[in-house]
C-alpha cells in the first residue's frame, strides 16, 4: 500500500443522516455540493447511482479515465484518475478509505435513510492532498440526492500557484459529475 499524502483521513466518512455541514478537518480548502435528483422509482435511481458510484461509472461518465486494481471501491482499492488529454493529462493516484453499499430490504428494494458510495484520499503524484467522497443518498422521505464531498490543499508550490486553473478545473469535473449522476440515476 501506499503512503496517504495527508494525515487527517477519514472525514468523508459520513453515513446517513450525519450532517456534512462542518466538522472538516482546519487548514483545508473544503467542498460539499448536494444535488436532488428528480427519478420515477427512488429505489432504483437511488441503486443505479450507487452501483455507479462504486464501479468507477461516475467517473468514467463524467469523462476521466480511471484505471484501478480492482472493478469497485473498497478499503484498500488503489485508483488513478486522469484528466485531460495526452501529455497534458494530469493523473490523481488515490486510494479508497472507506465504501458502504446499499442497505436492500426483503424485497431487493433500497432502505430509505442511507448513503451508499465512497471515500478515497491522495497518494504521491496527485496534485493535491486530501480526501473525497462520493455519495447516493436516498433520504427518509424517499428522494434522491447525489452529493460530492472534498477537502483538500495544493500537493506543493506549482500547484499552489496554478489553484486558480485548479478550481476552475475542479468546478468543471463536478458539473461533469452531476450530469453523469443524473443519467445513472435515470433523472425523469
């Protein structure tokens, strides 16, 4: 395994109905972006997103390549993203801290009140260091929700001087992120 470039890990690990208002780990620039997602059947939006979440299929869709040592997160799983084009593509190696399936009742149908998804945190070579999750959450009253939780700071100074370009970089990779939530989970 390889050596985490931060040192507060696990504050993506939030499984519902914790609160992802506040409670981040000082010094980090964080980021928390919650988006309801209108479906016909909440039970099967709210699996169809978190099987997508947990087999890379958010962020293949959202157009990052990613190659993994393993077909779904789990603790442990390492995983490179790439962003970008040719030589111009940046890689974020990472690896998965924590991973919650759905919870199913007797019928095969989702639990209502749960997360489902992952967190992954920074190895060497990703330009930043922190943590990241990935959420689908099928709420008490039985809703749809996609939410993408971060904190971070620039991995060294030529990433510090270029954290204009980054956010708008990071900005970018979440709307491709909600629209690819939104065609998982079937957006009616």
């Amino acid at each position: 395994m390889e050596q985490f470039t931060y040192d507060e890990r696990g504050a993506t690990d939030r499984p519902f109905p914790e609160s992802l208002e506040g409670g981040w780990p000082a010094g980090y620039t964080v980021m928390v972006e919650s988006h309801d997602i209108g479906t016909e059947d909440p039970s099967a939006g709210f699996l169809a997103l978190a099987e997508g979440i947990l087999a890379w299929g958010l962020h293949r869709r959202a157009g990052l390549s990613m190659t993994s040592d393993a077909e779904r997160a789990a603790p442990g799983v390492e995983v490179v993203s790439g962003f970008g084009v040719g030589p111009a593509r940046i890689k974020a190696p990472c690896q998965v801290i924590w991973s919650r399936a759905p919870r199913l009742d007797g019928t095969g149908r989702a639990v209502p009140g749960q997360r489902s998804g992952f967190g992954y945190g920074t190895l060497p070579g990703h330009p930043v260091r922190g943590e990241e999750g990935f959420y689908a959450e099928l709420t008490a009253d039985n809703r749809v929700r996609f939410i993408c939780s971060a904190y971070s700071v620039p991995a060294n100074v030529v990433y510090r001087l270029a954290a204009p370009v980054t956010r708008l970089t990071q900005g970018y990779v979440l709307s491709r992120y909600m629209k690819a939530a939104r065609e998982l989970a079937g957006e009616a």
